[in-house]
C-alpha cells in the first residue's frame, strides 16, 4: 500500500514571509523524498486575506508600514530583516521598491478557482508568478487586467476567470480551516507548524506526521 503525506499551507501573496516558508518548504520536501522515496506528497495552499479593510485600490506601502511600524527606523529594520531572511533561501525581496499594499482579495479568488480546475502544474506556476507580481516586479494585484495578465501568461483561459473577480473589494472568505498565522504549514491534519520556519523544523513536522499515520495503519 502507498504512503501519502498531505501538506496545508495558509497564505497571502503580500506577506514576504509566506514566499519564505514556500523556498523552506520546498527544501524540506526535497530533503523528505530522499529519506522516504515511496511517500507520495499532496500540497494544498490555502488563500488567507490578512488586510480585508484595505480599499480596492489598496494603500500606499509606505504609509502602510508607516503607520503600522510607527517611524521610518523601525521600517528599515522590519526591511532588512526579510532581505536577509529571503537571501537566506535564495531569494531577492526589496521591500523598499514596492509602490502599493494591496487589496488580495481577487488574487485569492483567482487562484482558488485555478486550483479548483486540477492542474497542479498550472496552479504552482501562477502562485510563484503571482508572488513574483507583487515582490520583484511591483505590480499591483489588486487590479483585475493585471491578474488576468498573469493568468494568461500561465497558459490559463482568462475566461474561465474572469466572473471569479469581483473587482468590489468583497473581502475573500477563504478556509474555514485557516490556521492562527501564515505562514501555516499542517501535515496530515495532525502537526502544525507557524511562521517561516527552518526546513529543518518543517522536515522534522512532516517526519513526525508520518510517523503517527505509519503507527496508525498497524494491524491491533
């Protein structure tokens, strides 16, 4: 009998730390398949709108953190923080070049009705394309020709789409099964883990997860 795993991630694509977890999940799931080969891995993301209050045409970023950090040191710091974070994993996040906080709302939507079609393929491109959007390329994910434009640009029908974005600000219901933070990482329903963690506390969640549905399955 095969092995699975399955992997709930909690996520919005304007918080730096949830593309963090995502490269550390990643290198835990590589350093996994060596130790278990006959585990099959299914990974689920799960959309979580952090700012729900924000307008449709979201906020300036600086005025956000402003306010949100307090003074303009604190914002370097929180800044250099993710920078060295990110390049930890191989990642390049300039906060400081980014022009807007936006309304995600639409970006859920877009990306749960994707993940509803089953192309997993096509989902994983358009997270990381979406992610990309938002941390390297500064676009606004909050306007609608923008997310259709990245759908597009992964091989997705925008009309299949397009009735999936409201464009009204309508805050995203997401899961009922959310976690208490993102990023939330939950292996097989049974070990959670918050924040971006080091691979190796994720490999050692995923191990232990498997551990008590191998303990499960044995015969009383």
């Amino acid at each position: 009998m095969s092995r699975r795993l399955q992997i709930d991630v909690f996520f919005d694509f304007i918080c730096p730390w949830c593309l963090i977890g995502k490269r550390q999940l990643e290198h835990a799931q590589v350093q996994f398949r060596s130790r278990h080969p006959d585990v099959q891995i299914s990974t689920q993301w799960h959309g979580v709108q952090l700012l729900p209050q924000l307008p449709l045409e979201g906020e300036p970023f600086v005025d956000f953190y402003r306010k949100r950090l307090g003074n303009a040191d604190a914002m370097t710091m929180r800044q250099a923080q993710v920078q060295k974070a990110a390049a930890a994993v191989g990642l390049s996040i300039d906060l400081g070049q980014i022009e807007t906080m936006p309304n995600t709302a639409d970006a859920h939507r877009l990306f749960e009705r994707v993940s509803a079609l089953g192309n997993a393929a096509q989902s994983e491109m358009l997270l990381e394309r979406l992610f990309a959007a938002y941390f390297r390329k500064r676009e606004n994910l909050g306007c609608r020709e923008t997310l259709l434009a990245i759908a597009r640009s992964c091989g997705i029908d925008a009309q299949v789409l397009a009735d999936c974005l409201t464009g009204d600000a309508t805050p995203f219901a997401g899961s009922p099964e959310a976690s208490s933070g993102v990023p939330g990482f939950q292996f097989d329903r049974r070990m959670t883990v918050v924040g971006a963690q080091p691979a190796a506390v994720l490999l050692g969640a995923m191990s232990q997860a498997l551990k008590e549905s191998d303990y499960e399955r044995q015969p009383a």
